[in-house]
C-alpha cells in the first residue's frame, strides 16, 4: 500500500517513525537526505552524537543506558533513516523525536502502536515489528516550519512566494509587485537582513529601492528548482555561519538533489515537470515612456486562456562517490486579472456639503449632503498592470568524495528574469473622457507633443516595461570527517553571489519622463567565507555536542559602468561634479561563534553565542562608519513533561548591524544623512510553548496533535525609515531619511491543532498579536502626535511592518484509492487592518487607510499514475475573491479564480 502524508509527502514505515520529515535546518531538511559516515566500531554514545550533530538535530539519553554498548562501523552516504536503523540494530534501545532532538531510551518488551508524526505533515502508518524501530515521536512545531518538493508544488501560486502561504505568521512584503523574488517576513519582522534567504548555504538576497514602497531584501529563485525549504521562526539557537542580525528568524532552502529526480535504485536519470495555468494575459508594452502611462487595460478574461506556465527538465547522475545534478527552468507569467466578489468593500466613500438653489425659496440656499463612491483602479475581474513575470534559471551541483573522509560540494546557479514592476505614486487610473499626453519625434528629428481624449469604453493605467535581474551565485563547501575521531568534523564553506539589475526605482535619470526618470542599473554583489567545526563529547557522563567557528562576509553596491550616460544632462557644464543616483559602497561583517548543546536529562539546553561586527563605507562621501562588536545570546530548553506532552522555551537578546543600504547616500527616496546618525537594533525576544500528542481519539490508529506558544519580539531602536524635518530648518524642510525609532514591540500567540485518520485528516493554524506597539520621540514631536501608537507613523512605511490581528490558515482534505488521490481545500483568512491617518500624505501615493478582512479558498487534487508519472490540478481563490494583501501600500488586488494543471515525470 502506497503511503501519503497530508501534504503529499510518501513515508515508510520506519522513516515515519523516525519522523525524518521533520523541519530540520538547512543540512538537513528531508527525509531523504544523505549524509556522509566513517565511524569506526566504538561506544554507541559517539556514534549516536555524530549521526544527530551530522542531522543538525540534538541527542538528549541517558549515559547509563549507553554505558558499555558498542556500535557497529557506520560508514560511506546514507539517509537518517539507514545510519539510526544500523546504530541500534541489535541494541536494547530505541529512539523519540522531540522537535529537533533525537531522544535514546530503553526499548519496550512488548511490541505496541507506533506513534508518529512529521512536522507540519501527518501520515498513516503500519505497526513496526522490531522493538528497535518501536520508535514514539513528538514534535514541536511552534517555531519550526518544513515544505517538500511535493508540497511546494500544491502551494504555489503565480508568484515564487505564495509557496510561503500556508505558513502561518509568514508574511510577503508587497507579494505583487516584487519581480516574482522573495522578500519574507516573520512574526512581523522583516526586511534590511532581519530574515536572511539562504541557498544551498549561501546568502543571496539583493537591495531594492521601491520608492515610497520602501526597500526590499529580494531573493531571485525559481519555485520549479526547490527541493526543500525550512523556515524557523525567530533568532536561532543553532550555530549558522552567516546568521548575524537574523533577528527575524531564518529560511533556508536547498534546491533539487539527486534524490529528487531519480527513482528508487537508478543511477542515471531525469525529472520533467510541465505546468499551465489560465487567469493571465501578457501585456503589449509601448516604447515610448509617455505612451507607456496610458496601457489599455482589458476587463475580461478567458478562462479557458491558459497563456502561463512552466518547464522544468532536470537530469541526475551518481555513483558510490559522485553525485551530479544538472537542471533548468522556465517560468512565464501574464499579467494577472482581480477578482470579483468583494469589490464594495474597497469602494471608498466620502460625503461633502454643498449649497444649492432652494427650490422653495426663491434667491436661497439649501445645504445638501452628496455622496460620492471612489472605485480602486483595478475593476472587477479587472487586469492587474505590472504583475507579468518570465525567467529562465539554470543549476548545476556536483558532490564528489575524495576519500572515507574528505569531500566536496559546488554548486552555482543563473537566474535570467524581466518582471512588471512600478512605482506607488503611478498606481491610478484614466478613464473615458481625460485626456493623454505624450510626446514624439518627428521626420526633422524634432520633438511634438501629442493630446487624445480616451475614448468610451477604454480605461488606461500605467504599464511600464518590465525591469530585469542577472544574479549568478557559486560556492563550494569542503568536509573533512576523520573516522574514529569525534572532536573533528570540519566544514569550509566559500560563495560568492553577484547581481546586475535594471530597475524603476532611481530619481533623475535622462531617458524621458514618466518611467524614463527612474530607469536605473545597478550591481550588488556579496562574498563569503566560514570555517567551523564540530566536536562530541562526554563531561562527567553528560553529552556535549560543541559548534564553533568564524565568518567573513563582503558586501558591495555600486553603479552600472555606464552611468553618466543615464543621469548626466546636456546643460551640465564640463566640471560639474555629477555623482550616481546609485548607492556606492562596501560593507565587511566578521562574526566568531559558538554553540552547545547539553543533555541535562530531563531538560535538553542549547546555547548560542554569536559575536559579530561591521564596517561600512561610502564611495560616495568618503564617510566610514565602524559598529563595534555585539555579542548575541540564544537559550533553548526543551522538557518532555509527559509521555505526550513537549514544553519548550527560548531567549534571545540579539543586535542587527545597520546594512549597507541603510547607511549610504542616494538619489532614491529614502538615504543616509549624517544629521540623523544611526545605531545597530537591539532585540530581546522569548517564547515558551507546549504540544500534546493524542492517539487512538475517534478510530483505531488516529491521531491529534494540540500545540500552543506565546511569543514576544521586542526591537530596540529598530531603523526604519521617516520622513524628519532637516535641523534648524522649516517643518516643512524634510529628509527622507533612515531613524532608529525607540521600540517596536510584538507579542502574540500562535495555536495548532492537526488531525489524521485512516481516510481524513485536517490543519489548523491561528496566529493573533496582542497590544502591538511602536514609538518613537523624534517621529512623534515632527508629526505632533502620540510617542506610541498600534499602526506605525503616517510620515514613514513603519505601518507596512504592522501585521493584521489576526490570521487564519485550515486544511481539510481525504485521500482515496490507496492513497492514490490526495484532495482537499485550504482556507486562509486575515482580520482587518487599519493605517494611520493621512499616511503618506503630500507623496503623491494614494495610500490604503484601512484594509478590509479578507479570505481565500484554494482546492487541490493531486494524483499518481505510477511512481514515475504525477499529475496535480489547483484552483486558487475558488470563490473568486477581491482581496488586496495585508503587506499592501495601494489597492493592487491579489488574483482572482486561477486553473493550474502539472505532470510530472521522472525518466
């Protein structure tokens, strides 16, 4: 019988019980993951240390139950699952798994139910026949999320983030309009390096200026390239390399392996993935700027249309030592159409007075009260301007072991991508009877300007040409594991990340009006190098399990070679000091760290110390600004206070360096200004939780698993950006510019409830914030308001950083046929969400006061023809909802009812 968890992941028996799909961090994400062994015979105490540690997962026993056992050689790559069945094959022991420990105890007499459960999954499961592999597995999933190839393919939308949606208190900045990248958030935190994107180890995010929309930390990756992705939520008690100022929590991907194209017991072989999808429509973008901000929009869509999709091909090979992985990606996507109901709730309303001729009295007045409905630009089923996206991305990996005990992992990746992107302030629309400008040249090479009135029937909205991004990553990582020696396992790992963007998002360029004057090419590049090593031991019969090493990190932003030719103007005299509208400068990080993880039975206690600097530079002021070393200090303890029942807690007192982006000057909106000097955040953050695990509830072999935590992030003077009056100047006299603000504050709590039986199962998450604060003294006194407020300040983008109260996540799905069907629906819903008034007021941007409630319901069907042919059919927003994001800045609503059809093979 084919076994299927809830979100589509095949487990067996013994892989269940071990609860391998558990969210591990970025070495260890899968069930299927392989790792490499050259343990000699030796006491099982150091074999089980070494098979955890190499798992990233903790190892909590008792040292008298492992006294004088001896396990057998653990040698060459195998999964978790084959290195734990061979470590306690023949011993009178068997395993727990408590969220990311691996619990050793005395093995049952008796053989009893197993008891099972992945993380963020749940599966059917058969009795296991050994006591050895008897093995009970709690989990706690309060701050820990996993998705699988499998499951990344149900999720995903049109953009790359939506894979992000059934994460509850995972928030997107500005989905939408983002050029298809990531730029997550996390409990209400994020942005500016607060919650880094890791691939395959590396750090690839990019600086975007989005004008009055803000900045974005953008990651460019293709959804279709994923093979895992684990999200933890909140500062990490587990040692990471480049995790200075993840303050937020962390993500952690790792694209397609070889266990992820071949089937069982192949060598050689390849995976294709095909996908369309309809609700889309590929917009005929005019050359010239001007006429570029009168795009016709349509207001009807075909639903039989399918003009998106995708193509994925991706070949494999391996052998004894060699492991190869060649793969690429295209992704195309239209211009998205809104949907329908619910469209009055975005209807703004606003009554005024007016004096009218008295039809009584002859020569008076009479006041009259008018009413008038202001609809958001995007109609009904209305085309969403800016949203197409195509890219192209290509990977290439290859692991090859030098010996038992060396090997070595490189990997690089292209990424070729234009995207619709635009600016807040051109968020309108025209309609019959205004008129169009724009401007030509003509026959003599002169130029005239041009008037139309917009006839009935037509609407126009600003519809630019797509910007484009170049990044190109590499790195290699180098493991020396010597055999028989527990203190040594040394890790190398050197990347480089380079990005060539052409974006709107500049101030002053010569290329025309409208989108011309922001056209803008720039470069962001990043390297890095760590060392670190870990070591198992035993101090007074206790383990110990220490993580320790060093990082290095460079950052540069600079402008296109080129760039006088966009920002320098004819009437500029020959010495005119003309300088980049880009951000010009480097950044260096260094961070020494150390971890500990010690088994004080019954309490498992990890301790994580990072110590960390920066130094940055501007190219353009000649101005260096040098923060002097934080130390970070992460506690976790975990306590099994029942059979079933899991308390864990944690504290972090963790700093953020300002970025590079934060602490150069510009031409953009927002910049650096010496007038306003800036410190590093300070953030204090803790969270306590528990998780019941029950069986056996209504029918044989059921399960229901209850989970609760209350969490709190505290940031000490958190950098935003304000808009603050110059010193010594008018009110009016502002700068645009980055602040420490005194406190942000976000408590909240986060409830789980899953349920799995033999034909149905369902998930529930819910996540609600409580008595959210903001202050700041120097945004208080320019705007002459209160010091603290729940929605952020109206003269800066601190209100895009508020979450809604509320957040809503359920699934409730069957599997049928042997498990050869999975079906079912999510339902995903937030409350409302209120901005201050007159925020952004005098920009030009027609900013959302208020964001209604809204709701999505999406269905799914997933079905295996065989094992190496699946194909999968999603119905995003079923009910056709209009709904605009919480993150939003404007009314752009999300997509309405959209069809997506997959087949996937594997040759």
């Amino acid at each position: 019988m084919r076994t299927r968890s809830v979100l589509n992941t095949r487990l067996t028996p013994l892989a269940f019980a071990l609860g391998l799909s558990l969210s591990l961090p970025a070495t260890a994400q899968s069930q299927v993951a392989i790792y490499q062994f050259n343990l000699t015979q030796q006491p099982i105490s150091h074999t089980l240390t070494q098979v955890a540690e190499a798992a990233s997962m903790n190892l909590i026993a008792d040292a008298k139950l492992l006294n004088g056992l001896q396990a057998p050689a653990l040698k060459g790559e195998v999964s978790l699952t084959e290195a734990l069945e061979r470590t306690l094959k023949g011993s009178p022991l068997t395993a727990s798994i408590i969220d990311n420990n691996i619990v050793i105890k005395a093995a049952i007499s008796e053989l009893t139910p197993a008891k099972g459960q992945s993380n963020n999954t749940q599966a059917k499961h058969k009795q296991i026949p050994n006591p050895q592999d008897n093995i009970e597995v709690i989990t706690v999933k309060g701050d820990k999320l996993n998705l699988n190839r499998e499951q990344i393919t149900r999720t995903k939308g049109l953009s790359n983030s939506d894979i992000f949606s059934t994460f509850s208190g995972i928030e997107a900045n500005n989905i939408r309009n983002e050029a298809g990248a990531l730029d997550i958030g996390i409990r209400g935190v994020q942005g500016e390096g607060r919650v880094p994107i890791f691939i395959d180890g590396s750090l690839q995010s990019t600086h975007t200026n989005r004008g009055y929309m803000g900045s974005s930390d953008r990651t460019y990756i293709d959804s279709n390239l994923i093979s895992s992705v684990n999200v933890e939520k909140g500062a990490s008690a587990k040692a990471s390399p480049f995790g200075s100022g993840a303050i937020g929590g962390t993500v952690n991907i790792r694209t397609l392996g070889t266990q992820d194209i071949l089937q069982d017991g192949k060598r050689f072989g390849a995976l294709v993935k095909v996908n369309t999808h309809n609700n889309n429509k590929t917009p005929e973008v005019p050359e010239s700027f001007g006429l570029q901000s009168y795009y016709e929009i349509s207001n009807h869509n075909d639903t039989l249309d399918f003009a998106g999709g995708g193509f994925t091909l991706a070949t494999a090979y391996q052998q004894d030592n060699l492991q190869a992985v060649l793969a690429y990606s295209k992704k195309k996507v239209g211009n998205y159409f809104a949907g329908k109901n619910g469209f009055n709730d975005f209807v703004e309303t606003k009554e005024y007075v007016r004096w009218v001729p008295s039809t009584e009295h002859q020569g008076k007045y009479d006041e009259v009260t008018v009413v008038d409905f202001i609809p958001p630009p995007v109609n009904q089923n209305g085309e969403v301007v800016n949203t197409s996206f195509e890219s192209d991305s290509y990977l290439a990996k290859l692991t090859y072991a030098f010996t038992e005990e060396q090997s070595l992992e490189v990997n690089t990746r292209y990424h070729k991508q234009e995207a619709g992107e635009m600016l807040a302030t051109y968020w309108y629309k025209q309609r019959a009877g205004d008129t169009k400008f724009w401007k030509v040249i003509d026959e003599n090479g002169q130029e005239q300007w041009m008037s139309e009135e917009i006839p009935e029937g037509v609407e126009t909205m600003p519809q630019w040409a797509p910007g484009s991004a170049l990044v190109n990553s590499a790195s290699a990582l180098y493991r020396f594991l010597p055999s028989n020696n527990s203190l040594v396992d040394l890790s190398v790992n050197v990347w480089r990340t380079s990005a060539r963007l052409q974006q709107y998002n500049a101030l002053g360029s010569n290329l025309g009006a409208n989108a011309g004057q922001y056209f803008h090419r720039y470069n962001n590049k990043r390297h890095g190098i760590s060392a670190f090593n870990t070591s198992a031991l035993s101090l007074a019969s206790t383990p110990i399990t220490l993580t320790y090493g060093l990082s290095w990190q460079v950052e540069k932003l600079s402008p296109h070679k080129d760039w006088k030719d966009n920002f320098n103007r004819d009437w500029y005299p020959a010495d005119f000091n003309l300088k980049a509208t880009s951000r010009h400068g480097k950044q260096t990080k260094r961070a020494l760290f150390a971890n500990a993880n010690v088994d004080l039975s019954p309490v498992e206690l990890a301790l994580n110390v990072n110590l960390h600097d920066s130094v940055n530079e501007d190219y353009q002021t000649g101005e260096k600004l040098t923060f002097d070393a934080k130390a970070d200090v992460t506690v976790q303890a975990n306590y099994q206070l029942l059979d079933n029942t899991v308390i864990k807690a944690k504290y972090s007192n963790a700093y953020r360096m300002p970025n590079l982006y934060e602490t150069t000057v510009s031409n953009e909106v927002f910049s650096y200004s010496s007038e306003y000097p800036i410190t590093p955040e300070k953030t204090k953050s803790y969270d306590i939780g528990f998780e019941s695990d029950f069986s056996n509830l209504l029918s044989h072999e059921d399960k229901l698993i209850i989970s609760a935590e209350y969490f709190n992030t505290n940031i000490e003077s958190m950098l935003a950006t304000g808009f603050l009056p110059k010193p010594d100047a008018p009110s009016w006299d502002q700068k645009f510019t980055f602040t420490n603000y005194d406190q942000f504050e976000l408590p909240g709590t986060e409830f789980g409830l899953h349920y799995q039986s033999d034909l149905f199962y369902s998930r529930l998450s819910y996540t609600k914030y409580t008595d959210v604060k903001m202050c700041s003294r120097l945004m208080a006194e320019a705007a002459g308001v209160d010091t603290c407020n729940t929605t952020g300040f109206a003269g800066s983008l601190t209100p895009l950083r508020v979450p809604p109260e509320k957040s809503y996540i359920a699934t409730l799905g069957m599997t049928l046929f042997n498990d050869t069907i999975d079906t079912g629906f999510t339902y995903k819903k937030h409350s409302e969400k209120h901005h201050p008034g007159g925020f952004l007021a005098g920009t030009g941007v027609t900013a959302l006061e208020y964001i209604p409630a809204g709701y999505q319901l999406d269905f799914y069907l997933d079905y295996i023809f065989s094992d190496s042919i699946k194909g999968n059919l999603a119905i995003t927003n079923l009910t056709d909802q209009y709904k605009v994001s919480s993150g939003s800045i404007v009314a752009m609503p999300e997509p309405g009812q959209t069809i997506s059809i997959g087949l996937e093979l594997k040759l």
